[in-house]
C-alpha cells in the first residue's frame, strides 16, 4: 500500500485549445493518490487511485471565453483503475468486481486534448463498474464447467450521453472424448444492455468440435444459433456457423482465429503474436458488437507494460510476478515510456455499434534504449435506430478513427533518461460534405530519480489539430499548442 502525491506545473499558450483568441495560462495540479497491490491466500487486489486539483490562473474571467466554453475555473478529476478477486469458497466459487474512473471524448470529432489541464468541453468524467460471481469444476473426471453472471453500470458526467447498465449470464461445458485429439464444447450466452432509450437483448447458443493433429494446430468447427434485437424492434433469430484455428509453431510465436456467420455478416477475432529475444510484435483484428469505447471499463496495466512484462519474463524464466512487476515499471518510469499505448482514444456513445478494429505494437528493450510502436484503426456503424436520439451516428452511418504513436526513451545515466513521442490521432466520417479532424503531438520528456521515492521530469510539447466541425460549443475546430511542464511526485 503505497501513498502517493505529485505537483504538475504546466506552462501553455493555448489554454482552452480554440483556433483564435488564444489564452496562456499557468496551470498547477496537485495530485494525492494511493496504489494497492496485494495477494492473499484466496484473494487478490490491484488497486490505483488519485484525485487531482487543477488550479487555473485567476485571471481568466468569462468575457475571455469562447461561445460554449467552460471557463478556466478551478475543478479535480478522479482516476481510477481496481480489479479484484475473492475465492469465496475453495475451488468453487469466485467473485471478480472492477471498476474505473476515467476522461472520456464525447464526440470523434471533437477537441482532442494534449493533456487534462487543457480546458476542453468534448471530455467528460466516465466511471465504470462491474461485480462477477461465478463457479467452476468438474465432473465424470472428462468434463469441465463454468456459470458466470456479471453486472456493469456505468455513468459520465454528460447529459449528451446515455448512462447504461448491463447483465450478463453465460455457461460452458467442455470435455475431452475417448479419442485424445478429438474434444467438445457447449456455450450458451445472454446479454441485456439497457440504454436511455432503448433496451437491447442478445441470446447465443453454441456447440463445437475441436480437432489437434498435432502439438501446433488445432481446429474447430462451430455451430448455433442467435437471437437479438439490435436490428429490429423485435426478437431475430439466426443460424450462426464458423470455424477456429490455433497455431503454436514454437514458444515463441502463436496464433489464433475464429470466424463465424452471424446475423451482421462475418465476425472474426485474430491474435498473433512473435517474441524475439529482447523484442515482441503482436498484432490483434476483429469485428463484432461494441457497447463502449475500449477506455470505458479498462483496468488492464496498458499495452506497453504487457509487452515489456513479456519480454522480461521470458529473459528470467524464474522470477516471480512481483520481481517482474517492479522490472517492468522501473523500465517504464526510468525512461519516459507511458504504460498505454492507447493510439486512438475512441468515444461515448448512445447505442451499440458494429466495430471492426485491427492494432499492430511493436516493443524493443535495449540496453540502454526503448521503442515502442502502436498503430490501430477502428471503424464502427450504429445498430438500430432509435426514435429521438442524437449521437455522432445521427450526422453519418460509418465513423472510423487511425491513429499511431512512436516513443523512443533513452536511458542517460542511472538515475535519469530522456524520451521523444511522436502521435498522431485522425476522426473520418463517410458522409461526404463533412471534414475529418486530425491531432498531431510531438512530446520531449527528461526523467531523472531525485531519491528513492522522489522523482521529478521536465517536458515540452507542440500539438497541432485541424478538422471541421460537426456542430456548435467549439467542438471539432483547430487549434495549435505549445507547452512547457514540470513534475515532482512522491512515493510514501
């Protein structure tokens, strides 16, 4: 349990991120926090907290803002990443609960913020949360089960977005056959999402055969059926068929496939993933049904910390999690590299959508030298429409955002590093008389360890955005910004 408190001074000429009449402004956060990482004999809790004070120059009255604007008032935000897990009763029933607090874009094509202290009406505060019990086990020595439920709430700070509670309940039986190679499975799956307006409900059977010729591939057919309602007022009912592959041709590399006929067309979900000996590439695609944006709910450590927690793992074969963990996020802090390497941030949403996305990351550890690379491209149609609602889909049928980052951290002595980002993030609509907006960063970063629990940085940044907007408030005009930032932050 370590407490935490860090002081961020930033330096802009571009306060609220507006194209003309443009305001600097010094602007000082204040950051308390506290992290938990714990593991018990039947229970486990990581846990990341802080509550940050933006204080705003006071110059700033409201004859200095913009039509639509907030103004440079004083606020706090809330950040929070929590997973935890209790084995209630030994082997049999677990309980997984989450939750997370984070800054959400309201719009795709609306101001994309450099950071929190920009004063920016297209964020919004998202909380999500989200209890899971659930029983495994066995039986007849061949046969495996598991019954899940699990509820999610989740909430902004908007009235322009819808706040959403789901329930979920999903079972499978699988087993082995008097044939070694040959095994079966059985799924059966059924989800409510309830939206402002509208109620949505999806109910999957499934049953599979799974061959292995051998110990490198594996094959399944899949075969069921589906009843939904995201398409029609009333319960639809549709065959779904498809088939699955896994790959392993060696420690070092696998890959996974399925593909299935469902009521939308083709679903698909494939991972591949090579590591070489101090580098990791993987690259993930799929298309099926989306409620949130990826951000929303997400307590993983981010994908940058998963590629160097498996580059270091597999270096020391030995070493317990916890070693690994504090390897890890030495590298990560020591050199300026940011745990998420979250690309393309995504946005709120009044309905459930179709996605199809594809990521591509790229992790390299040198000796003394990091490079990471992340580029995704994630396109999404609504499903349904929905009498009275407004979203980003009422103005175009397909959105589709790209984007790619490059960080590049170089570690100068023992104590300190320096680090160079380079990003860019760009919105796409199909509807023709409508402009795409793009945001451009380019982020300088010098790191250096004051003292065992001190740590201080100094960084600059230049971000340039263009697009067009989509409606009134200041959302999607450009906007340059340049800024100087300083840090110290304190561990306990």
């Amino acid at each position: 349990m370590t407490p935490t408190i860090a002081v961020t001074e930033t330096l802009t000429d571009n306060v609220f991120l507006t194209s003309t009449d443009r305001k600097s402004d010094l602007v000082t956060a204040i950051s308390p926090g506290i992290s938990i990482d714990g593991k018990g004999a039947r229970t486990s809790l990581r846990l990341s907290y802080t509550l940050t004070e933006q204080i705003y120059t006071p110059s700033h009255s409201n004859t200095d803002r913009l039509l639509g604007q907030k103004s440079a008032s004083n606020n706090h935000q809330n950040a929070l990443s929590a997973v935890g897990m209790l084995e209630a009763v030994e082997g049999w029933l677990f309980i997984d609960a989450t939750g997370s607090i984070t800054q959400q874009y309201i719009s795709a094509f609306g101001t994309v913020s450099p950071s929190n202290a920009s004063v920016n009406n297209n964020q919004t505060e998202t909380s999500s949360y989200s209890i899971s019990p659930y029983i495994k086990g066995k039986f007849f020595s061949s046969t495996e089960y598991l019954l899940r439920y699990r509820a999610t709430t989740t909430s902004s700070q908007s009235g322009l977005v819808s706040d959403t509670t789901s329930s979920e309940w999903s079972g499978k039986l699988n087993g082995t056959t008097r044939w070694s190679a040959l095994g079966w499975a059985l799924e059966a799956n059924r989800l409510t999402n309830n939206y402002q307006l509208k109620d949505y409900e999806d109910t999957k059977y499934q049953a599979s055969l799974s061959y292995r010729f051998n110990p490198q591939i594996r094959f399944t057919v899949i075969g069921g059926q589906e009843s939904q309602n995201y398409v029609s007022l009333n319960q639809e009912t549709h065959t779904t068929h498809g088939f699955g592959l896994v790959w392993t041709p060696g420690p070092r590399t696998e890959l996974s496939a399925t593909n299935s006929k469902r009521f939308f067309g083709n679903g698909y979900d494939v991972n591949f993933r090579h590591r070489m000996a101090r580098s990791l590439i993987t690259y993930t695609a799929s298309r099926n049904i989306s409620s949130q944006p990826a951000g929303v709910g997400n307590t993983g450590q981010g994908s940058n910390y998963n590629a160097y927690y498996a580059i270091i793992a597999a270096n020391n074969p030995g070493a317990s999690p916890e070693t690994i963990n504090s390897q890890v996020s030495q590298i990560l802090q020591g050199r300026g590299v940011p745990a998420d390497g979250t690309v393309v941030n995504g946005y709120l949403t009044n309905r459930p959508t179709l996605q199809e996305s594809q990521q591509l990351s790229f992790a390299l550890l040198g000796v003394r030298n990091t490079v990471t690379l992340n580029a995704n491209e994630t396109r999404q149609q609504p499903l349904g429409l929905v009498n009275g609602l407004t979203d980003e889909f009422s103005l175009s049928n397909q959105i589709t955002q790209r984007g790619f980052g490059i960080v590049w951290g170089h570690q100068l002595t023992g104590l300190s590093s320096l680090s160079l980002s380079l990003n860019q993030q760009r919105s796409i609509s199909q509807r023709s008389n409508q402009s795409d907006t793009r945001t451009q960063g380019a982020y300088l970063l010098f790191t250096t360890t004051i003292s065992p629990k001190t740590h201080a940085n100094i960084g600059a940044r230049r971000v340039i955005s263009d697009g067009g907007a989509i409606s009134g408030a200041g959302l999607g005009s450009g906007y340059t910004e340049n800024a100087l930032t300083g840090a110290l932050s304190y561990n306990f």
